[in-house]
C-alpha cells in the first residue's frame, strides 16, 4: 500500500485501435424500450476502461479513488487495519441498500464494488466519504444522460410490468 | 458526464496530425491587486475583458462575492473565475452551516488550491482571496495550478508587473483604510495605462474588521467616453414627406374606401424622375 496523493500519469504513447470490422456492425440499443436516450459514440471508441491519452482524463476518473485509498491507508497506519476495514464494511452496506433507491434519488450508478466514491447523491454514502459538505461540478451539473426517470416509470421498469 | 469532456481528444489530434491548424492559447489580460491595512483588507481590479486582441467587454465585474466578508479577485479564464468562486461559495456556506461557525479565508483558500490542483491548471482561474475572519483580515493568491501566496500586498494578472512596481515603490507598513484604497487604485490605474490587456475603470472592495465588506463599483474611472464634438441628431420634419399612404390593417374592408392622399410640397425638395 502507498501513499499517494494523486492518480499515476499513465502517459499512453499509443491509442488503442476500436476492433471494428466493416462487415460487423454492433447492436444498436432499443432506446424507446429501455427508455433512455442511446450511448453516445465516442463512450465506446474512448475505451472508458482504458487509459486515454489525455493525462486529465485518467486523473479526475481515478482522482476520488486515490484520495479515498489515501485516506484509508493513513487510517490503517494510525489506528491498525480494523479502521479501515470498519468503514470499508459500513460503505458495502449502504452499498447493498443502493438497488431498492429510486432513480431520482440515486442518479449514478455506484461504478466500483469495493466502497470506492461512485453516486453522488446517495446521502448516505455522502457522509460516509466525508463529501456531504462539499459541492462540486458533479452536483451542479448533472449531464443529461443522468436525467432521472420519472418514479413509476422507474418502479415499472423495476418489478417488470 | 459534467465537467470535462474528453470525447474529442484523440479525434482532434488526428486532425492536428494531418495539419489542421489547432487553436493557439491566448493570453489574457488582467490587473488585479489586493493590500492589507491596519483592521482591514481591500482589493482592486480593472474592468476590461478581452478575447485575444479584443475588447469583449469594457466594463465587466472581476470582483466575485464568495461570502458577505470574503471577496476574491479572478485573473484568467473568466468563466472558470466565475464559477470556480461560485462552487466555493456554496461549499463555503455549507461549510459555515455544518460547523455552525463564520467561514474563514484560510478555508476558502485551501479548497480552492486543492479544486484547482485536482484539474492541473485546465481550470484557468488565478485569485486574489481575501476577507476578514475571526482570525482578523486575510490576503491570499493562488495560481490556476494551485500554488498560493500569502502577502501584505499582492498583484495578478498580465499588469500584475506594473501594478507591483506601484505596490513596491509605495507601499508601507501600517497603511490607513484612505491610504490602502488610493494606492490599490493607483496599482490597478498603472495595469490599465501600461497593461494592453487591462483598461476601462477600477472596481475596489473594502473588507473591514467588524464592519461589513463595501463593494465600489467603478471607483474611479479614468477612460469615461467624451461627448462627440458635433450632434447627429436631425429635427424632426428634416426630410419632406413626398407620399403618404394610410392603409386599414382589417382585411374584409371593401377596396374602394382606400383613403390615399398624396402631400405635394414642391418647395421642399426636388424628386428625381
């Protein structure tokens, strides 16, 4: 375990090419059945699991997960490794609530399994991760691709009416 | 997502590879000053805001209210200025509600350097912070990478060198509230002679110790547009009427109430033909 404050540069000298054949065209989403507008292009050309070439990129996406580790780390070392397991478990739990919230209470999805930061809105978890008196972009400007689905819609959806 | 949007990062360089021309930085300009007195703080920037070479607004407001007693001057990326002041603002207010205590500069201050060290710069917002705190009156700057700096007089901005030597040459220890403004006005008056970037009038803020912060919109305004030496203005009745025409607006009127009357006046003026 180290210490550090931020994300590693992986400065990429290559872009990884799409594995696109012209005789292979992928699936297109049913968005009027799934009711939410399609996956823009460049999400899947990007590679989002993938490094990209710009260094901004990767730092802001692993930014969250590297200050918790941090945190987490230093708290191993100060008080022994109950400490951070203890909140490790507390975040799972509010975690394993998450799939009963509505839509409009949990607008992104938890990215991570292992307690990392991923919704914003949960308070739950907000207080949890410390974030509950901060604001940041993320909660001002919510993209429109995280625009909530109205409660029946969504509760339909859930228990597939 | 909101925030950054890398989509077209690799598209772009593709394009700048084949020899399209990419976008150059352009350099903003901006003086913004700030000084401590004894029992208080006041800073002081110029109005002019500028999109390369030019002038894109000759008096906008460079002075961002971040709470009642914290106020903060933005060099750089006006937007990011903007915003970047507003996000600390709410994080600030949030902040005071929690803790159930007056915000604090420092506070404001770190938040800010962490904010903008998270974004490496790309977030363009150079600040003078200052207020007044329980800690008494407080001058901070930090720069778009995060760095910052702690002074009894600070400057930013393309005019930062000129308003400094105005600063350096004049300033001393224990300054009045009268004597503090005059010399921030004069810092930023040399930015705007001698800055191209920076011109139009001075907006100075006061923050004082038990007292609350005074906005001077415009405090002194040395580039006021003089009046034109002639008036364009014409009298009314300065052209003739050669033809008058009234036509009702409703449709089913019948055609042959049409009123048409035709004002000759010949001594007026010649009609071509």
């Amino acid at each position: 375990m180290s210490l550090r404050v931020f994300p590693q540069v992986p400065y990429a000298s290559s872009v990884p090419k799409p594995a696109i054949s012209s005789t292979q065209v992928p699936e297109l989403a049913n968005h009027i059945v799934v009711s939410k507008p399609p996956a823009p292009m460049a999400d899947a050309l990007n590679m989002p699991s993938e490094p990209s070439s710009h260094p901004l990129e990767s730092r802001l996406k692993n930014w969250e997960q590297t200050q918790f580790d941090l945190k987490m780390e230093n708290l191993r070392r100060l008080f022994g490794t109950h400490e951070p397991v203890k909140r490790v478990m507390e975040l799972e739990a509010v975690n394993a609530s998450l799939p009963l919230y509505p839509d409009v209470l949990r607008r992104a999805e938890v990215v991570t399994g292992n307690g990392a930061p991923g919704s914003r809105t949960d308070p739950a978890r907000e207080i949890l991760l410390g974030r509950d008196g901060i604001v940041d972009w993320e909660d001002i400007y919510g993209g429109m691709e995280e625009c909530p689905l109205d409660f029946h819609t969504d509760l339909e959806r859930r228990i597939k009416i | 997502m909101p925030g950054f949007n890398f989509d077209n990062y690799q598209r772009n360089n593709f394009l700048a590879a084949k020899g399209y021309p990419i976008p150059k930085a352009t350099s903003t300009g901006t003086t913004i000053v700030g000084c401590r007195f004894d029992g208080g703080v006041v800073i002081a920037a110029d109005t002019r805001a500028t999109e390369g070479d030019i002038v894109a607004d000759k008096n906008c407001e460079k002075l961002h209210r971040i709470s009642p007693t914290i106020w903060c001057a933005g060099a750089g990326t006006a937007a990011d200025c903007e915003f970047v002041t507003q996000l600390m603002s709410s994080t600030l207010e949030l902040h005071a509600l929690s803790t159930g205590r007056k915000p604090r500069v420092v506070t404001c201050l770190t938040l800010l350097k962490q904010h903008l060290f998270k974004y490496q710069g790309h977030v363009g917002a150079y600040l003078i912070v200052a207020g007044v705190d329980p800690t008494g009156p407080r001058l901070f700057s930090i720069h778009a990478h995060g760095s910052t700096d702690v002074g009894y007089y600070l400057s930013l901005g393309s005019g930062s060198m000129a308003a400094m030597a105005v600063l350096e040459t004049k300033w001393k220890e224990s300054l009045t509230k009268e004597e503090a403004m005059s010399l921030c006005a004069e810092a930023i008056e040399a930015g705007i002679w001698n800055d191209l970037g920076s011109g139009s009038n001075v907006d100075m803020c006061v923050m004082e110790v038990d007292n609350p912060a005074v906005l001077y919109r415009n405090y002194r305004t040395p580039n006021e547009r003089s009046t034109k030496e002639k008036s364009y203005k014409f009298a009314r009745g300065t052209t003739a009427i050669l033809k008058e025409k009234v036509r009702p607006v409703v449709d089913s009127v019948p055609f042959d109430i049409f009123e048409e009357t035709i004002i000759k006046d010949d001594d007026k003026m010649e009609i071509d033909t």
